[in-house]
C-alpha cells in the first residue's frame, strides 16, 4: 500500500461519507480505525477499505507516521480528544462536485462533502468539516475542527469560531461572529452575534439555556 494512501480514524457513517469521497477524488485508502468490528465502513465498502484494528492503534508511529490520516468521527468532543492526543500528519478530502475558490485557503485534516461550496477569500481551518451542500461564502472564516452540517451557509464575511456545529440547514448572516464551541440548531437563522460556548435556535437564533444542546 502507498505512503500516500488515506488512514480514516472512525468507521462509522460519517466514515462511509468520508471514503466515497476519498474514493471518488481518486485517493487510496489504507484503511480504518474503529474499535466496533462490524463498524458500518467495514460493511458498506467491504473489499475497498479494511479495518486495521480498534482506535488503540493511533498511538502506533509505525502505522500513523506512515500514512496522511483524516478524521472520520463526526462527533465534535471526540475530535478534539483525537487532535489534542495525537500527533499526525493530515490529509484533506474534497470530493470532486465540491466548488473550492482557487482564492480560498484550506487547512490540514478538512473534509469537504459532495456539493459544497467555498466562496472567494474564505479560511476553511484545519480538520474543519464542510458537509454536503453547505456553502461558505466570500472571507468567511471556519475555525478548527468546525462542523458546518450537510446545507448550512455561512454569509459573506461571517466568522464562525473553533469547535462549533452549524446545523442543518442553518444560516449565518453575513458579517456575524461566533464564538468557540458554539451550537447552532437545525434549519436556524442566526442574526447576530453568539458568545463562545452558547447553544442557540429557531428564527431568529434565540440562546437556549436550561436545554441543553438544539438538534442539530
């Protein structure tokens, strides 16, 4: 197997997504990392991508120092459990329907899905996910390890800090700020600016507090 071939951490369906896309960009894959045996990958793409043992095996320099690897979990927390414990080197996957502006600047570890948009000037950071159909517009900015949901947007000129979700179908009006670690509900509008940590919904974008986190 190549040097260059993709290492995924997590096997399962923000995995599937991940592979087909490695898959349809062309790029080898070395296999997966998931401590479920019958992890969904292993089964979707049974014969396209192994899985090499359970996540223990990211602490092996003889296997990770040998491959770009990529986040395949979509759960944010254990991202960034897997970023802070680690050390990598990252590959991207943009899947070959996806608009990226030659102007945009993507980072290290970034996924970004089928039919995507990156506008002109935007800042994707590194292991951020672009899901299917979102669209980030000119000079947004998405901070590091930031999950924008299958068709959710970021206006012109938005900034959306690390670690946060943007829901399905959410919007960010242009020129709005999100803090770190923020959590947008599905389908929300959010018109203006959401402190870091706050867990906000419906139209216009209200704080929820006592809730826990909106659906996302």
């Amino acid at each position: 197997m190549s040097k260059d071939a993709l290492l995924l951490i997590g096997g399962g369906g923000h995995a599937v997504v991940v592979a087909e896309a490695a898959l349809a960009a062309g790029l080898a894959l070395a296999g997966f990392l998931d401590d479920d045996d019958r992890a969904p990958l292993g089964r979707d793409l049974a014969g396209r991508v192994e899985r090499l043992g359970g996540l223990s095996m990211f602490d092996r320099p003889d296997l990770v120092g040998e491959h770009p690897v990529i986040l395949a979990v979509g759960d944010l927390p254990l991202r960034r459990r897997l970023l802070e414990g680690h050390a990598f080197k990252a590959g991207a996957v943009v899947h070959p329907s996806a608009v990226v502006s030659a102007s945009a600047r993507i980072g290290a570890g970034v996924f970004i899905g089928p039919g995507a948009v990156v506008h002109a000037q935007a800042t994707v950071a590194d292991h951020a996910i672009i899901n299917t159909g979102a669209v980030v517009e000119h000079h947004c900015r998405v901070g590091v390890n930031t999950h924008l949901a299958p068709n959710a947007t970021l206006g012109g000129e938005a900034r959306v800090g690390d670690d946060c979700l943007i829901g399905l179908g959410a919007s960010v009006l242009p020129g709005v700020r999100l803090g770190d670690r923020c959590t947008v509900g599905a389908g929300s509008a959010v018109i203006r600016e959401v402190p870091a940590g706050a867990a906000v919904a419906g139209v216009p974008a209200l704080e929820i507090t006592g809730h826990g986190t909106p659906g996302a």
